[in-house]
C-alpha cells in the first residue's frame, strides 16, 4: 500500500494554520476602505487555502485507492471524486 505524499499532507497543513494567523494580523489604525479590502483579501486567502487543502486531500484519497484493483479501485476513485467535488 502507497502512503500519502508527506510533501502534500504538510504543503496543506502549513497553508492551514498560516493562513490563520495571516487574517489575524491587522494594523491599529487603518481607513474604513482598507479595512473592507483587507477583509476581502482575507476571504479570497481562506477560500484559496481550502482548495489547496482539498486538492491535497483528493490526491491522498487517490493515493489510498491504489491499493485496490478492478471493481474496488473503481468504486473507491468514484468515491473520491465524488466526495472532493471532482469530475
């Protein structure tokens, strides 16, 4: 059985927990206009940051179905597509 890439599975922790504590970080005295572009940019780096971790999540559960063969590999990649929105 194929183990999941260690590369991928930290590639989306790292960007997991940075990504937190990047949105965390604000200046003390910032124009209203900043503030909303601030917000904005922090929406856009979540959402980016989750389709990196569900990529690298899908690529895992690829690498699980390896494992089988025939009827069961098929079975287990419909699964995967299906579960991270794959066609």
């Amino acid at each position: 059985m194929k183990s999941p890439s260690i590369d991928a599975v930290a590639l989306a922790i790292g960007l997991a927990f940075s990504v937190g504590s990047m949105a965390q970080v604000q200046p003390k005295e910032v124009p209203a206009d900043s503030k909303t572009m601030t917000k904005e940019v922090s929406v856009d780096a979540r959402k980016e940051a989750a389709a990196v971790k569900r990529d690298a999540d899908f690529r895992v559960a690829k690498e699980k179905c390896d494992a089988f063969a025939g009827d069961a590999k098929a079975s287990c990649m419909t699964d995967a597509n299906t579960r991270f929105g794959k066609s």
